[in-house]
C-alpha cells in the first residue's frame, strides 16, 4: 500500500474544510489506489511544535479506508475534545501521521504479569474496556512511555479506571499499525 496518498487525502482534507471551494476528487483516489476502497480503521495524529495538535480514530473498520482517513483528519483538526480548533495560520505547520489499524484481537490472560508477557511494545497498540470505559494507546504510544506499567497506568488513566481493573477481568485488545507520518 503507497501510504503517502493517506498523508494526501489527511491534509487535503483539513485544507478543503478551510476552503469550501475545493473538493477532493474521491473517484480519482478511488479509481487509482485500489486499498482506499477497502474497509479498514485508520487514526489520524496531527502535532504541532512537536506536540499532539489532535488524535481522531476508528478501531474498528466500518467505511472506506478513503472516507475514514477523510473524516478523522477533521476529526482531529476541528472536534477533538482536548483543543480548540486548528487555526488556518497553524495548518500550514502541523506534522500528520496516519495509522491504519489491523482488526482488533482480544488477549486472555492470567494476571498483569502474563499481560505484560504478552504485550509487545512499540508494536501493539492496546485497547481496554472496564465496564462502560474505554481507551486505545497506538503503538506509537510506548515511545513516550516505554515502561508497561506507565504505558497501562496511563490507559487506566485515560479510561477513568484504577491499574487495579486488570485483576479485575478487564478485556485487553491489540491490534497493529501501519503509519507514515510527514
């Protein structure tokens, strides 16, 4: 898969909602890269200055790879609850990563010892789901905390859930990620 037509299609996107004049031509990608029109879960990571600008995604593949990444580039730009929405004047400085996920597979496990056997960092993103809470860390992730114990303290955290739900029967869920970033 030419992953630089996600970078594309993610910037293109912010841009055209600055300029509604602009429309992306979604028959030309579709017609010239057959893996858009596959169903995949992609995130879109945007960073400005080095820092997280905004991280929109989808876990689960439920449209087109073109349409997903379409969607959370503005997403990320315009409706991520953590920040304000991107300026015009910051557009042209922010970095874009995007990350198409494979499916979801649940782990089983013992305790918080066996998961960590069985977690490999900077290579799985982690899912968990406590009751009604849920959070996601990409694999990415682990670069800024590359310790499982700040890694999965810090998705507890993110979920609103005390590290003790992994004794608890907390589902955990991996998955993996092929990103490009500008």
């Amino acid at each position: 898969m030419d992953l630089k037509v996600l970078l594309d299609i993610a910037r293109k996107s912010i841009f055209t909602y600055f300029d509604k004049s602009l429309v992306l031509n979604k028959e030309f990608y579709l017609s010239n890269f057959d893996e858009l029109s596959e169903q995949r879960a992609s995130f879109v990571t945007l960073t400005l200055n080095g820092r997280l600008r905004g991280c929109i995604g989808s876990l689960t593949a439920h449209t087109q790879l073109y349409e997903d990444v379409f969607i959370n580039a503005r997403k990320a730009a315009f409706n991520d609850p953590r920040f304000e929405p991107l300026q015009f004047k910051d557009f042209t400085n922010i970095k874009i990563e995007v990350s198409v996920l494979t499916p979801p597979r649940r782990v089983t496990y013992i305790d918080k010892y066996d998961l960590k056997d069985k977690l490999i960092p900077n290579e799985h993103g982690v899912i968990l789901k406590y009751n009604e809470n849920q959070a996601t860390f990409l694999p990415q992730v682990w670069e800024q905390l590359p310790s499982f114990d700040e890694f999965m303290n810090s998705l507890c955290t993110k979920a609103n859930v005390s590290i003790s739900c992994l004794e608890d029967n907390a589902q955990i869920f991996i998955y993996e990620a092929m990103k490009i970033k500008e």
